[in-house]
C-alpha cells in the first residue's frame, strides 16, 4: 500500500500564525524546505565569479559552507545569494584568482 | 473488581511502581540509577532481561544522557519512560524544557529527594519543586498505591491530543519508595485496555512522511507563540487529568481529583499538603475534629496545572490555611505550594489568611504533635484581631 501523501505545507502566511496555527512541539512536518529559508541578508561581502578565469577544478563548489556555488557544465557560473554569507572562503580557496570579494553598500 | 483478582500486596512504593511499568510495558525505558530511585530501575531491568515485557532498556551513563535519550525515542515514535531523584532530576535540567517544548508524552517516575548540599539523600521536594517550570505535569502521590495509580494514569493523560506534555509523578523517598505498603493492582489486561495502543505524532522513523524535530526557531521568532501553546496544553490539562482519573475510578474504585479535600466542608482552619505526609495529617485532624476544633485538609495532587480555581473554591470558607512545603523558595515569601495557594485565594471576599509552614527539609521527621502545634498557630491566628505575619514558621527545627 502506498503511504498517504500529505498535504504541502503551506507557510505563505506564517508571519500571521498565532499559537493555534503552529505545529505541535515546532516540528517542521516537511523535508528539503531549508532552501525557502533565506539567510543571504546576512552578508556584508558578496562574491564575484570571473567565468572565463574558472577551471572547473571545483575547490569553491567543496569549500562553500553553504552549497551556494552553482555549477554548470563543470565549471563554476554563478552565486546563490539568497543563501551565501559572504564568508569569502571561495575566494580564498580559487587557485586561479576567478572569484573577487566586493562589500555591500547597504547591506 | 481488581481487588477480588489481586488482593492486597505488601510492597515498597518502588515496586509498586515497577509493576505499574510492566504493566504498561512502554517501548523504551532509558534510565539511571539513583537513590532513593534505584529499585525501579533494577527491577524493571531484570523484568527486561527475564522477557517479562518487551521494553528496549537503554542503559546511559548519566541523567543528562537519560532524559536525552528519552526525548530521542519519543522523538522516533516510541512510548517512552523514565525515571529518577534529586541530582538525577537536576542534572536533566535543560532537557527537561526540551522534552515539553517538543511536546513529547514521555511519562517519568521522580522519587521526591533533597537537593545538594550539603550531600543529603532523605526526603523533601526541592528536587521536583524546582522543576514545576518545566512544562512538566506534575502529580504528587501519597501512598504505595497512588504512586502505581498515577503512574498508570499518567499514560493517558500525556498522550492525550489535547494535552500532548510530559508527566512526571512523585511520591516521598524512603518514606513511599523503601518502605513497605499496601497495593491493589488491576489485571495486565485491564491496564493494556486502559492505555491502549500508543500513537505518534510526526514521528522521526516515519520515514515516508520526513520531518524535522526540534529546529531552531530562526530569525522569524515563533518562540513566543509555542510557549503560548504549551500554556493553552496546560489549561486543558486540567479536565483530560480529571477525565482520566474518573475513568480509572471505574475501572479501580479508587477515586481521584486534582485536589483532596478532607473534612473541610465546615473547617474554620485548614491545612494543605504535599505528598506522604497528608496521612499524618489527616490523623490530627480527625483527632482536632473528636475535640471539636474545626479542622480540615487538603491534599495537593495536581501540582502543575494549578488548578487554582478549585482550591479558590475549596478554601474561600476557611479561616486560616496553613500551608506545608517540603521545600523552599529561598528569598520569596514562603514555599513554592504556599505561593500558589495564597495567590490562588487572593480574589476570595473574605480572603482567607494563608500562613507558610515549612517542614521537613533533608528528610527531616514530621511527628503528628508538629502538625498539631501547626494547627494551633492556625487557631491562634483566627481568633486574633489582626492578621497574623507571613513569616516562616518551621516544624521540627532546632532552634538557637
């Protein structure tokens, strides 16, 4: 027999749920959702990828604490910057000076 | 009736309440040992190993791992239990918070113990007082079959939907625990129909329906309304523990409120109190009562919820209420039962005055003559013209 599926847990108006609202003990009844919890406002310093310099050697894509390297084709194209932190790690791992740290005004 | 089938045993309150587990025969029992508590989890883990019941018995080096354990299994799905005392109790102090606040009906059996220091293993409260913050329920027992009663009770009342909290039940060290009393039990069966089969929510080994278990609330904050909910647990608390216990009167014959009321209905001075020692009192006050002093009593079982509404209506005729704690808050006004009581009868007209006993403390004896000496500084604070001080007043302490 196959499992019943659930319902998708719809959060849209969570910021308005009072404690009646909320699942028992603040369990999270769904998985693979911590991509909806955007933590890139953190950042002070933002990552910038020179596609033409990269390698594809991938050091940036293994040293991200944060999975926010994105790859295409082998080679590393673009930043996720709803999640990076701007720890700078990247960069400082790139054995071909591909990707340069600029800060944020504002942020 | 259960009684006709099990007779009256002769047992420790321990044992009472080892038979009370296998009956239950939760799936995972994680527990360390100490005293005054120890017997319970020897005997249960010999009722494991003899494959009296079917329990996972997961042995841990502390307290701390015990009640961390428990909350993992609970966490996985399983009924779960565990019990301990005084250290013990405090050394799973910041779990005890994590196990209520993810709303896991673990049930844990607390023998009543002192607090260190200095190094004391005789009976008082201060352990679980300390923890009547937890977001535990709490019911003290009186007896060796209150101490099998709750505990069985204690089941249903967890795992109710609308309740859906820890429970921990206690009954005095040594006093209950070592000692030997009289117990009815009720057949396996009849306990494994009363508790029915237990159901999870959003267990962890659900592996088809993944959920996380305690995250971190995150930078949107819903701390706040969780600790609103559990409050609300709480408050509906109330009727499912009376429900149960009514239901389990059918079942036992032996009935259960949230408070025990004695001969108070036309008391002018009463006492209230916590644990074994309500059986001494309600001696003296059947001895006042054959004098003609209008004494009563009442005995604490639902300590957390307070159901501070019934003791409002309980109390609201009565005099002078003296109230004995076996523990104290040091620094605040009385004992943690004398500050709810006297704020529990603060919207009275006429507000009672409530005075606080202290008694007890490290297993300290309490004779029938200190309850009544209590009692005449009740009489003597009823017949006065003034309010009599809120100060401490102690019941067999060395003075000087």
């Amino acid at each position: 027999m196959t499992p019943m599926k659930r319902p998708k847990w719809d959060i849209t108006d969570i910021d308005t749920w009072g404690p009646g609202k909320h699942e028992l003990g603040a369990t999270i009844p769904t998985s693979g959702n911590s991509d909806e919890f955007v933590t890139g406002g953190w950042r002070s310093q933002t990552p910038h990828i020179d596609i033409d310099k990269c390698t594809g050697c991938m050091l940036c894509y293994f040293f991200c604490p944060d999975a926010s390297i994105v790859i295409e084709n082998g080679k590393a194209v673009d930043v996720d910057l709803k999640h990076c932190k701007g720890c700078g790690i990247c960069a400082k791992e790139c054995p071909s000076d591909a990707i340069t740290m600029t800060t944020d005004q504002g942020a | 009736m259960a009684e006709a089938k099990t007779g009256t045993l002769a047992v420790t309150g321990n044992e009472a309440v080892a038979e009370a587990m296998r009956q239950i025969d939760p799936d995972v029992v994680c527990a360390y040992p100490i005293t005054p508590q120890t017997e319970v989890v020897q005997l249960y883990a010999q009722m494991v190993a003899d494959g009296k019941v079917t329990s996972e018995f997961v042995t841990v080096e502390s307290e701390h791992s015990a009640m961390s354990a428990v909350i993992g299994s609970a966490a996985a799905g399983a009924r779960t239990m565990t019990a301990t005392s005084s250290q013990g109790f405090a050394l799973m102090w910041e779990l005890l918070y994590i196990a209520a606040s993810y709303r896991l009906p673990i049930v844990m059996t607390t023998v009543n113990r002192a607090l260190s220091g200095p190094i004391n293993i005789h009976c008082d409260h201060s352990d679980t007082m300390g923890g009547r913050d937890s977001g535990w329920i709490q019911l003290y027992g009186e007896n060796h079959q209150q101490a099998y009663d709750n505990c069985i009770q204690a089941i249903r009342i967890a795992e109710h939907l609308d309740v859906r909290t820890p429970v921990m039940h206690m009954y005095d060290g040594y006093v209950i625990s070592g000692a030997i009393g009289p117990l009815v039990m009720l057949p396996d069966e009849t306990v494994r129909q009363f508790i029915g089969p237990y159901k999870a929510i959003n267990p962890l080994l659900d592996t088809e329906h993944p959920v996380t278990v305690g995250p971190f609330d995150g930078l949107r904050g819903f701390y706040f309304e969780h600790k609103i909910s559990q409050n609300r647990a709480m408050d509906r608390a109330l009727t499912v523990i009376q429900d149960v216990a009514d239901e389990y009167a059918d079942l036992s014959g032996r009935r259960y409120g949230l408070l025990e009321p004695y001969r108070l209905d036309d008391a002018e001075i009463a006492i209230v109190v916590i644990g074994s020692t309500a059986g001494t009192t309600r001696m003296v006050v059947d001895k006042l009562r054959a004098k003609g002093v209008k004494a009563g009593m009442v005995r604490v079982r639902v300590f957390r919820p307070f159901p501070h509404e019934a003791y409002a209506q309980a109390l609201q005729h009565v005099k002078v209420v003296g109230v004995l704690d076996r523990a104290d808050s040091f620094g605040a006004q009385g004992g943690p039962v004398f500050l709810e009581i006297r704020a529990a009868l603060y919207d009275c007209d006429p507000r009672p005055q409530v005075l606080p006993f202290i008694y007890g403390l490290g297993g300290r004896d309490i004779f029938p003559d200190n309850i009544e000496q209590a009692f005449v500084q009740l009489e003597q604070a009823a017949q006065g013209k003034e309010r009599a001080t809120t100060e401490r007043r102690y019941l067999n302490v060395r003075e000087g």
